[in-house]
C-alpha cells in the first residue's frame, strides 16, 4: 500500500485529464482530506482543501478542518 503522499502526488497529474472527472477527483480529494485528518496532519488536509476542484467541498473542508483541528484556517501553515 502507497503512502498518502504519494496518493496526493497521483491526484495531482492526473489534473486536466478528461478521464477523469471533477465528480472522481471530488471524491478522491476527500477520501485524502479524511485520512490526513485521521493522522491529524492539517498542513496535508490544508493542502488538499486548497487544490480542491468543487468551491462547495472546498469550503465545507475548510469549516471541518477548523472544527476538527480547533484551530483558524488562516493560521494554519
């Protein structure tokens, strides 16, 4: 099983291919958001709420993310 580093990297060239979907990406994005949370890396589930493809999923990740690190977004590195 790979890292989720090296998930996050996968996702990220598969960026502007037409096989795969807004709808798939969304789906992976937070499958990679949760198991970051998980691990309690916010930087990496920053990350991932920062290259989100849905401005909907962006900003409820964002508002978990406060809610589950209690800290403020904009602080966070």
């Amino acid at each position: 099983m790979g890292s989720l580093g090296q998930a996050e990297n996968w996702l990220k060239q598969k960026e502007g291919n037409d096989k795969y979907d807004q709808r798939w990406r969304d789906h992976r994005e937070r499958e990679l958001f949760n198991a970051y949370c998980a691990q309690q890396d916010w930087s990496a589930a920053k990350r991932i709420v920062e290259s989100s493809v849905k401005e909907g999923s962006k900003q409820g990740r964002k508002k978990r993310l406060e809610e589950l690190s209690e800290l403020n977004y904009d602080e966070m590195e």
